[in-house]
C-alpha cells in the first residue's frame, strides 16, 4: 500500500515556551510525523492523544536552536494537539500518512547546517539516507534558524527539491510578517539506495541560516522495517 499525506498541524511562536500543534483529527493505525524546533538538544517527552512517541534524532545547534524529529505508528484515533515538555519551543509541526509499517522503525536521523546557503534550487541539503527498505516514505524538513525567533527580513520561498518529485507540504511555519520559515516534504522511494533530500532558496533566504534534516520509514508491506543513514557534511 503506497503512502499517502491525509493532513498536518502546525504551530509557531518567536518566543520560547511551551507550544502545541493544532488538533488534527486522526485515523486509528496511520502514522505521525513530528519535528520540533526548540532550544534544547536531545530527546523531549512528546505527547498527545496517548499516543508512544518515538524519537529519530536531533540536529547539531544553530542559531542557538535544534531541530529534532519524533513519529508515530499505529496512532489512536481522534483529536490530537501533539505537544512538548520543552518549555523552549518555537514551533512544532505534526503530520498524518497513511499506508506507513504499524512496526515501521528508523535508524537514523541526517541533519546539515548551512549559512548562507545562496540562492536557487536544492541547495540546502540533509545529504543521503540511505533507504535499505522499500518501499519507503522520506521525510525532509528545513527551518530558518534566525527567522523562526523573530520577524525575518529574510524574505523568499523554500521550494520544495527538484532533485526528485518531492511534494512540498509548504510552508510548516510562518512568522509574524508572513513569512515562511520553514518547509516540509516526503516522497515515495521504490528502490533502494541514496535519496538527497533538498530545498530550493528564493529572494533574501539565501542570506539566512538553515537546519535541514531527513530520515525514512518503510510502508505497509515492506519486506522489512529499517531505513539505513548514511551521510557526510
């Protein structure tokens, strides 16, 4: 069964403190992807609907923030506001998939940081996950460390990568002026091996510091439930 994006919740604040998603109403076995954006490295206490929130990983600092990743399997159904413990979040961004293992699992997490990255397609990068099992779904998320804390003058989009078909699930989060400071994507990866996950800069963002991160799940059906990482910076 291919996977599929039914929906997303998001929230973001310039100041640090507690934060949670918007409520989602979610169907009873798809999956959950999370990345939170807080001052603090390592692993939060993550909740929501009772669901077991399992960590992936967390970025080197930047901008003295982290982007740390969480999923889901076989959520519970119903409403569902993921939120944190960290008392220093600016955002949290939780989506639902279909179609993802009820025993998938991940191995790795890949995170870049960059400043300034230039401007034009798919230059920020995670570098490669190394997808072991398929088919498999991988997620990519890049966030503007500076923007997300304050109104950025850091104006311009993040495309989606184009080194792939990657579905952008644009824009995660969005500052007081309106302007994005942070993108999601995934696609659908059939055979095994390397995946890039990249994001494209427009306008002023290529001034700005970014923390890109990637990592991969199987799907329903899968032969098994790994995704290796493999990654240079």
């Amino acid at each position: 069964m291919a996977y599929a994006f039914v929906q997303s919740g998001q929230n973001h604040q310039t100041a640090a403190g507690t934060i949670a998603a918007s409520s989602i109403t979610v169907t009873a076995g798809n999956a959950l992807v999370i990345w939170i954006c807080t001052t603090t490295t390592g692993a939060q206490t993550v909740s929501g609907n009772s669901n077991t929130y399992t960590y992936v990983g967390t970025s080197s600092i930047s901008n003295s923030v982290f982007l740390s990743a969480y999923f889901v399997k076989n959520a519970n159904s119903g409403a569902t506001a993921v939120a944190s413990s960290d008392t220093g979040c600016f955002g949290i961004y939780a989506a639902e998939y279909s179609g993802i293992s009820t025993t998938a699992t991940s191995l790795g997490f890949i995170s870049n940081l960059q400043s300034p990255p230039g401007i034009g397609a798919d230059v920020l990068t995670a570098t490669a996950v190394n997808v072991g099992t398929v088919p498999a779904a991988v997620f990519g998320f890049t966030v503007d460390a500076g923007g997300i804390q304050v109104a950025s003058s850091n104006t311009g989009t993040l495309p989606a990568g184009t080194t792939l078909a990657w579905n952008s699930r644009a824009p995660g989060w969005v500052d007081g002026s309106a302007v994005t400071v942070a993108t999601a994507e995934d696609i659908r990866v059939t055979s095994s091996g390397n995946v890039t996950a990249t994001f494209g800069t427009t306008g002023n963002k290529q001034f700005a510091a970014f923390i890109t991160a990637a990592f991969a799940l199987a799907e329903t059906g899968a032969s098994s439930n790994t995704a290796t990482i493999a990654w240079t910076v």
